[in-house]
C-alpha cells in the first residue's frame, strides 16, 4: 500500500470516528449513513482541504475549513434523505471533531515528504 493510500485510509477512519460519535450518537443514524458520510468527507475534503487549500493556507486554516466542509456535507446529506437526521448539536460536535484531527492529520501530511500534498 503506498503511502498515499494509507494516509487516505487513514482520514476515512479519522472521520468515520468523528462522524460516529457525533451525528451517530447524538442524532441516531444508522451505520450505513454514517459510512456515506465519512466517505463524502474524506473524498472533498481530501480534495479541497488537503490538495487545495493545505498547500497554500498551511495547517490550521485548511483544518477550519476541512470542519466545515464536513459538517456543510453532512447538513446536506441531511437535505438530502429522508434516513440520515442531524441537529445543530451534532453538526457542531462533528465540525469541532474533524478540525482537531485534521489539524493533527494535516501536520503529518506535511511532516511525511512522501504523501501528496
């Protein structure tokens, strides 16, 4: 497995924990969703936060904008179904979570020369 793709595993299960303890707790979302979840969020946040804005912005900026594109994609997979239910609670715990993890996931992005960004 190359390096790329185990750091992308990696932030699939960073944010499918986030998304479980959050929207999956605290809302009662089936596992299933919350598995649609986490991998929406870790494909647009792998190509917004860490290919477009982490190069450019650094670390703490990309991690504020990856919490919120996370919880923007969960309030509209929200919209989206009928199934999958999030309060602002839960939306807000999910934001919070996934900036404190990739604030930590994108300093070893960029500690590890090998893994893209």
């Amino acid at each position: 497995m190359s390096r790329t793709s185990g750091a992308l595993f990696t932030k699939f299960l960073i944010t499918f924990i986030a998304a479980f303890l959050s929207v999956g707790l605290i809302n009662q979302n089936p596992i299933g969703w919350i598995l649609i979840l986490a991998l929406l969020g870790t494909f647009i946040n792998y190509l917004i936060g860490d290919l477009m804005i982490l190069p450019r912005t650094g670390s703490f900026f990309a991690a504020i904008m990856d919490g919120l594109l996370s919880g923007l994609t969960a309030y509209i997979l929200d919209l989206a179904s009928r199934n999958f239910n999030t309060t602002i609670r839960g939306l807000a715990l999910f934001s919070i979570l996934m900036i404190v993890a990739e604030y930590f996931f994108h300093r070893y992005l960029i500690r590890t020369k090998k893994v893209a960004p």
